[in-house]
C-alpha cells in the first residue's frame, strides 16, 4: 500500500528501521494545532494522549494516525527503546552549539560523519545508543548542545517548523557509534543496584548459578569501573578469575569481555587517593595487558575449545603476575579448571606452547616471554622518560631528547 503523504512515507520508514514514531501538532501560520495560544512549543509536543508512550513501529497505527492527522509533524523516540541517541546542535541566538562542537574538536574530541537532520536552527546528529542508560541534557556538553536520550523524543524531516523551514535530511549515512567523550558525560551516573566490592565479593558471594551469572560478574565490573577507576584490560583478567572460581559454569570469555566492555562504556572514576596508592604499590600501576593480545596466535585455531579455555585462564593468572605461571602440573591443571588431570596432562604441551621453563630464586617456573618482555620494555622506557624528565627539569639542556611513551596497550 502506497502513500502520497510524504509525512506519513517519512514515519513508514522510520518505523521500518526500528525507530518507534508518534504523531507531534504541527505549526499552523505561527499558532500551534493544539489552539492554545500560550503553546510553549508551537508543532513540537505530541497528539497522542498518552504521550511518549504512545510511539511505535506498528504500520497499521501508523497509517491510522496520519489518516486522522495527515499534517501531524512526526517525533521519533530516542534512547534504549529506538536504539537513539540525539546530538541537538541549536544555533539560535547566543547559544551557538555549532561553534561549541568546533571548540571540542580542536579539543580532540570530535563527531563523526553520521545520520544527520537539519532543523529549524541547527542540526540534529543521530548516533547508535551506546547500551546503557544516557541522560537527557541540555547544554551540559556546551552551549547550544543538548542531547536526547531515554524517554525523549526529536522532531523528524520533514516536520515543519515553527518559523517556516522544514527538517530535511542532510544526511543520510549509516548511524554512527555515539562518541565516547559525549557517553562519558551523559551517561546516567545512577548507580547499578547491588553493586559490591571485591572484596564483598569475594568474601560474600557463594557459587553464582547459571541465570545469574551474568548480572552478578556485571556488578563486579561496574565497581572495579566506577570505585577504582578500571579499565578494560585490567578488569578482564579479575572476571576471568571470578567466573572459574565462583560461576558453576563458568561462562565463557567471550562473554566477560562482552561484560567488561559494557561496563567500560561508564566512565572511569578514579580518587586521587587510590590513584596515588597505587602508583606507589607499583610503578606501572597504569600498564595494561589486554588478553586479546594474547588470543591472537595461530597455535588457538588448531586448540580445541576446551584446550582454548584452559589456555584463557592461565594467560590470565599469568597476566596477574608478571607474565609467570608456576611449573608444577597440578597446581597448572587446577588453575586451568581442567576436568581430568589426565587430559589436561595430555594436552599440555599445547595449551603451554607459548610458555618456556625457567628458573626463578632456584624455583622451576614457566614464563610467558611475550608477556614478560613487554613489561620490562614499557618499565625500561618508562625509566627512561622518568630520567630524561629528571634531567631536563635540572639542567634544561636535555630538552630535545625524544622521550618515547610508553605502549600502551587498550
Ligand atoms: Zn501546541
């Protein structure tokens, strides 16, 4: 069924792409539909009595609503429910949210190319919701930008506005993630129930039992986030560690660096305090290993899948200690979660490849080399920013000496 309704074409196709839509008043010779002459927000608020409430992607409602308001101006519903997150750039007056958007991107922080509207005063950019809750904000990112998230709603092309121009699509490339300095600064600060500690956690928490395993290992993510500023590399290694000690199964690593990856997406809040403790505990307190690194070799396409996580959990114990495992087959076989010592003594030499035996203060001992040279690189080039810092705050004459950053490694 054809329409020759563009507004009613326009909210088809909306709908289609998963964005629920309802039906907003319309500007009408600079009143609003709604007559009332005090109308805040001339074309702008919905019809339904329900509200937001009411937006959907069922056709048939759809059809139904531009039958009976052929001119309604269309709102489609951003947050979780559409997958939307909306960029408002409004360049009325002194509040010049493109100007503002130009400040943050000499800044380094900048918007990519994206689903774009112009409006009646700017531009609405359109971006992937990023999977956890965002806030509606206004002007918390500068002037002129405010951002549409749960329980919000925009005026899509081709709407009228109030001062006569029409919302157009500008753009009409595939949605972009939301970036992640905007996530940062919207995302809802409530905090996730039940969140616990690890050392609640560890002391507290008996088996997780399948069904709750994901839920619980999340909670523990968003503390290592949010209480000790965690990134994702770091908290990986932690989850992997719970989930063979106390998840009966455990669940599998894809999994927890789905979960480690969704609680990074919150940002990182760190007290000066633990910052500094840490630094003094260790001095590449900053240093990250990312398993992944450690996934990528080709000697995993010939592992079975077990071989391949038993392998996952002794790269991650080793990880926690420098690159170095213990030799001794049992306690190997037990850190491995293995089912039998016998397979896992069968298989060993496989899942152990990328390990060599070395001995360490007269104790056999199996080390990870890739992993072990990376750690003493950075620490050596971290020494040696360290003096070269030193000594050009002492004499001033070093100031040309390249000092190398670090590697590091997201
Ligand atoms: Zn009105």
């Amino acid at each position: 069924m054809s329409t020759t309704n563009p507004m009613l074409a326009a909210a088809l196709s909306y709908a289609e792409r998963g964005w629920p839509v309802l039906p907003l008043h319309s500007p009408t010779g600079g009143a609003c539909s709604c007559r009332k002459p005090t109308c805040s927000s001339v074309g702008k608020h919905p019809r339904t009595h329900r509200g937001l409430k009411a937006a959907t992607t069922d056709a048939r409602k759809i059809r139904q609503w531009w039958t009976q308001w052929p001119q309604a101006n269309i709102g489609i519903l951003t947050g979780a429910g559409s997958g939307l997150v909306v960029l408002d750039v409004d360049d009325k007056g002194e509040k010049q949210g493109s100007h503002s958007l130009a400040l943050r991107a000499a800044d380094g922080h900048e918007v990519p190319t994206t689903f774009a509207v112009r409006t009646g005063n700017g531009r609405h950019l359109y971006f992937k919701h990023p999977g956890i809750p965002v806030a509606n904000s206004v002007q918390k990112l500068g002037a002129g930008l405010d951002v549409r998230g749960e329980d919000g709603y925009v005026v899509a092309a081709p709407s009228a506005h109030a001062n006569g121009q029409t919302y157009e699509v500008e753009s009409c490339q595939e949605l972009a993630d939301a970036p992640s300095w905007i996530v940062a600064a919207i995302a809802k600060k409530e905090k996730v129930k039940g969140v616990m500690n690890e050392e609640e956690f560890r002391n507290n928490v008996p088996v997780v039992a399948e069904g709750e395993r994901n839920d619980t290992l999340y909670k523990l993510a968003c503390s290592l986030r949010g209480q000790h500023g965690m990134e994702r590399g770091q908290i990986e290694p932690i989850l992997l560690h719970y989930n063979d000690e106390k998840c009966d199964p455990p669940l599998d690593a894809d999994e927890i660096f789905r979960i480690a990856e969704t609680a990074c997406k919150f940002p990182a809040e760190l007290k000066g305090k633990k910052s500094a403790k840490r630094q003094e505990e260790n001095p590449l307190y900053w240093f990250k290993f990312n398993l992944r690194d450690f996934f990528s070799d080709e000697r995993l396409n010939i592992m079975t899948d077990y071989q391949t996580g038993w392998h996952t959990r002794l790269i991650a114990f080793a990880w926690q200690r420098g690159g170095f495992l213990p030799a001794d087959r049992k306690t190997l076989y037990k850190l491995a979660r293995a089912k039998s010592l016998k397979a896992f003594n069968a298989d060993c030499d496989i899942v152990l490849a990328d390990f060599e035996e070395v001995t360490v203060n007269d104790q056999p001992m199996l080390k990870n080399r890739e992993m072990a040279a990376r750690y003493s690189h950075t620490l050596q080039d971290w020494m040696k920013k360290k003096e070269a810092g030193e000594a050009s705050r002492a004499a001033r004459i070093n100031a040309a000496r390249p000092t190398v950053a670090p590697t590091m490694v997201h």
